[in-house]
C-alpha cells in the first residue's frame, strides 16, 4: 500500500512505526504484513521482558535467510548476540526475491530453544513454508554458537503444529504462536523444559483463539494511540 497523507503515520512503538493501512488490514480478512508482525514481536518482548530471548523481527529474519554474503551477514548477525540466548524466535515468509518489499504469501514461524539444542519449524499450512524455513536454519544455526554441539542443533518439523482454517490467518498464527511460547518460557518450571511449548501451544492456539487475534491486536494498537 502506498504512503499517501491518507495513509499518515498513526503510531510509534519502540522502533515499529504503524500506519492506517495497518489498522485496514487488522479490520478485515487480510494477509498480516512486516510491520503488524514486528509491532506484535516487539509488544511481546516490552511484555516478557528478558535478556535471554530475542523475537526477530521480520526484515532481520529474511536477510539472514537471503543474504548473498557470508562477510556481510556475520556483520549482521553478531549484534544479535544469539550465542547469548536461551530462546530465539524468527518469523519465516515465502518471498524468494531479496528486491520485493514485503513481498511473498504465508508466514511460519521457527524457534529455536537452547536446552534442548533444537530448532521447531511452525507451520499453519501443511508445510508450506518448509523450504524457506530450512533455508533460515541452515543460514542461522553455526551463528547460536561456536561449539560443535550447537552448531549441529536438531532441526523439527512439527507436522502437528495448529493449522489455519482459511487463506488469510497465517501471520495470526504466527503471532498466537510466539505469545504462547514466551508465556511457556516464563511459566514453566525449569524441569519440565524438555517438554519444550508443544502441550501450551495446543492449549491456546486453536482457530477461535486466533480469530480473536486480529481484534486484540487492533485493541492494543488503538490503546497505545490514545495514551499517547
């Protein structure tokens, strides 16, 4: 959508700049884009405050899938500090070409967590997105961490992870997705983190569940306009 004045600035939140088109796509059935996903990420890492967990934003996700340079994406990378980090979170979208803003059409999302030395590929579509997620885990896995064992973490792909019930709910999959496994990163006890968010995620991701998603997310954005 283009930035004309009616489609003006209505909200600045961390680093994420939303706008009216923004609010549009919450309205109706419409495919999430970059900027609704990253504000989500960022609303949930100002929520589940922690040095251990990184949500990626969407752009930093795609070029480290896509970058042609090994030089130029360790530069990239290392201000991430993901050797640092327990729980990593990357949203994963299907746009082959590096020179499309925005482009593609279905999200996924792949975490990684460190104690079970594992990446998790979830899918809400029949495993659409495997290619491009692999992609991501093959460019981000040796960047975790300079030993051996982690530079060798177990990819998963969770054939039973929630599925979409309609063609325009995927990026609301992805963001009901990454809340239930930060709240399981916050909530569980430490011995029952091998279980890893599989159980949590069953609970509280389901289509209804994620139906309320796009009102919630429009709530929260309208709230922090008006306390502005």
């Amino acid at each position: 959508m283009g930035k004309s004045i009616a489609d003006g600035k209505i909200l600045s939140y961390n680093d994420v700049v939303l706008r009216q088109s923004d609010l549009d796509i919450l309205s109706g059935p419409y495919f999430l884009n970059d900027r609704i996903i990253e504000f989500y990420f960022s609303y949930l890492s100002s929520t589940h405050p922690s040095e251990d967990i990184l949500l990626v934003p969407p752009s930093i996700a795609f070029w480290i899938s896509n970058c042609p340079d090994t030089e130029n994406l360790i530069g990239f990378v290392e201000p991430l500090k993901l050797p640092e980090k327990k729980l990593v979170i990357f949203p994963v979208n299907n746009n082959d070409d590096v020179n499309l803003a925005e482009g593609g059409s279905h999200w996924s999302l792949l975490a990684y967590e460190r104690n079970a030395n594992v990446f998790v590929h979830h899918d809400s579509y029949s495993g659409m997105n495997k290619r491009h997620a692999l992609q991501l885990y093959k460019a981000v896995v040796s960047f975790l961490d300079t030993s051996d064992t982690t530079a060798h973490a177990e990819y998963i792909e969770l054939t039973y992870s929630p599925q979409q019930v309609n063609g325009s709910d995927c990026g609301l999959y992805v963001t009901a997705i990454s809340r239930a496994i930060c709240y399981w990163n916050e909530s569980c006890d430490q011995k029952d983190r091998d279980g890893l968010w599989f159980s949590i995620v069953k609970e509280q991701v389901t289509p209804a569940a994620v139906a309320g998603m796009r009102n919630e997310i429009l709530l929260l954005i309208r709230r922090l306009m008006a306390s502005k």
